[in-house]
C-alpha cells in the first residue's frame, strides 16, 4: 500500500452545511482531495500540487454537494 501523508486540513462551510477536506501527498508528489460526504460516498480530486488539487476540489465541491441534494430530493418526491 502506498504511503500517503496528510499536507492540508481544513473545513469548508457550503450551503449551509459544514464539509471537511483532507489533502494527501503520495509518494511520486502528486496530490488528491478528498471530502466524505458518507463513508460509502467520497469526492476525490487530484492533481500536481497542493494549490491545483485545492483550486479543483473548491471549484467541484458545490456541484457535488448540489447534485446530492437534487438526488435526495427526487427521491422524496417519488410514489
């Protein structure tokens, strides 16, 4: 299994709910976010650096969250 070291922690508040995310570093030095939304559902974006993955995954979130919440709200919705 490939070492993995955590290089940012911070939570983000969208929509009204608050979501962490968590950076890695692996060891070629790319990076990739992840946020658990629960823990059989996880968004994860990579990239080059910490700024890259960081850009991509803020950029991302709100879609991710967004199109959950439609889900969920459909599914209400049907008979």
């Amino acid at each position: 299994m490939e070492d993995l070291k955590v290089v940012h922690k911070s939570e983000i508040e969208l929509q009204g709910d608050r979501y962490e995310v968590t950076v890695y570093c692996r060891e070629d030095g790319k990076h990739f976010a992840e946020t658990h939304f629960t823990p059989e559902d996880i968004i994860i974006h990579d990239g080059d650096s910490l700024e890259e993955v960081l850009q991509k995954h803020e950029k991302l979130l709100p879609l991710a969250i967004t199109s959950r919440r439609v889900v969920r709200e459909v599914r209400d919705l049907s008979p």
